[in-house]
C-alpha cells in the first residue's frame, strides 16, 4: 500500500505544474492533501476525482485558503470532515477516511510565521490537538496520520537550525511538544523509523527567499506518523524532488498492509 502526503500550496497552482499527470504514475493508494487554497466551486472533475480515485475534502471558509482532501482507489466506508472545534474547522484542517480497521488522516497544522497572533493560534491548536491523538492512539484502529505539521522536530531535520531556534516551525515549545507526542503518548514518525539518519534528502519544504530550493536549505516539516502496528509494516519511504508542484515536495510511502 503506497501513501503520499503533499502540501500542493494550492491545488489549482499544483495542476498547472503537472501535479496529475505525474499522481497518475505512482501507483499510489491514498493520497493526502494539504492547503488546497479552493473551494468546492474552484474544483475541476480531475480535481475532485483524478482516474480511478474517490476524493473527500474539507475546505476553508476563507476563500483561497488552507483545505485539505484525501484521493484513495477504495471508496472510505466513513469520513470525518474536522474536529468538532469551530475555529480549527472553519480553517480546514482534518479529514479522515476510514477503511476497515485502517484510518488514513490528512492535517494541516497552522503556520505562525505571518506573526505572533498566528503563532499564539498554532499554540492553542497543539494544546487542543494533543487529546484528539490521545483518543486516536486508544481507538485500537490503525492509523496514518499524514500532512504538514509546521514543525521541524530536531536538528537534523533542517538545514539552518542554530539560527532558527528563536523562529516559528523550530521552536522549543514545538519541539518538545512533537516529542511528547512520539516518547509519551506513543505515535511513530514513520520517515525516521526507516531512514533514522538522512539529513538533505529528507527535506520536504523550502523557502522561496533566496536560493533556498537551488541550495537544499530546506525543512522536514511534512510527517506521516502512525500507530506502532503499522508503522512496523513501513517498507520503504523517500521525499519526490526531480520536478516541482509546490513549495513543499510530495513524502512518499509504502507499507506491507493491503491496499
């Protein structure tokens, strides 16, 4: 069973870039969306169901902004469409597809670089955040968690970290909060499981100042976090770079688990 996550930095951009055709040839299983920046009415019949896939979105209320979709070849037998919290919903930011005893969530945590208010939202979103993964992790499904967390968990998982340790995406408080939800409530990064030492090539996005992109001074902010049973059926996992869709590259995969 091959999962991709992507934040395609706006689905109408990303299609323009040839984001489908090349979803066409991955032989993928679900794929998880983030920062549609669409809503339902913006959306092209490819977009909202590409060849042989079924497609579930939770869309912003704030036209060309956030949203997050899931594509998958098996029609979910149950999708929950946000948190039940009125502000993070009214963001898009959660939807999940249920397959059997299989859950596959597609998350788009909020960013605080714009400013210190957005920074102070992001941190009341991880204190509300945290019990939903406590209550997932207690569920007894299996799950993949899949999207751009916003937050890089430990040095090696960005280029420039002494001079970002005062900057949103790397701070203390993110950090610890992110292993809290490894070490403490048990939810498995699944890119590092299988490649515990990668450093470039694990990068999933890059600035667009500078030569950031040109250079590799790039983020691993884009996780795919699961439970322990699945996760220890992780195969192979690898970051898609030789063309470019968005400013956040697609993390590719694949686990021993029937599709």
């Amino acid at each position: 069973m091959r999962i991709i996550s992507v934040n395609l930095n706006g689905i109408r951009s990303a299609a323009s870039k040839g984001f489908f055709d090349w979803l066409a040839g991955q032989d993928a299983d679900v794929v998880c969306l983030q920062e549609l920046k669409a809503q339902a009415a913006d959306m092209r019949p490819e977009m909202l169901q590409p060849a042989g896939f079924h497609g579930c979105f939770h869309y912003a209320e704030k036209k060309g902004y956030s949203g997050v979709g899931i594509y998958s070849r098996r029609e979910p037998d149950r999708v929950v469409e946000g948190l039940g919290i009125a502000d993070i919903d009214a963001e898009g930011r959660y939807l999940q597809a249920d397959f059997g005893n299989l859950s596959v969530i597609s998350l788009y945590l909020p960013s605080g670089s714009s400013s210190e208010e957005r920074q102070q939202v992001k941190f009341y979103f991880l204190e509300r955040f945290l019990p939903h993964l406590r209550e997932l992790k207690a569920s007894g499904r299996e799950i993949i968690l899949c999207g751009d967390w916003n937050i890089a968990h430990k040095e090696i998982d960005l280029k420039n970290w002494k001079s970002n340790q005062k900057n949103s995406g790397f701070l203390p408080e993110e950090r610890a909060w992110l292993t809290h939800v490894f070490d403490q409530v048990g939810w498995v990064d699944v890119y590092r499981r299988l490649q515990p030492e990668a450093t470039g090539e694990a990068y999933t996005w890059w600035s667009n100042r500078g030569q950031a992109w040109a250079k590799n001074v790039g983020w691993r902010i884009d996780y795919q976090i699961a439970t322990p049973g699945i996760a220890e059926k992780a195969a192979a996992a690898s970051v898609y770079k030789a063309e470019r869709f968005s400013d956040h590259a697609p993390l590719l995969i694949d686990y021993d688990w029937p599709s």
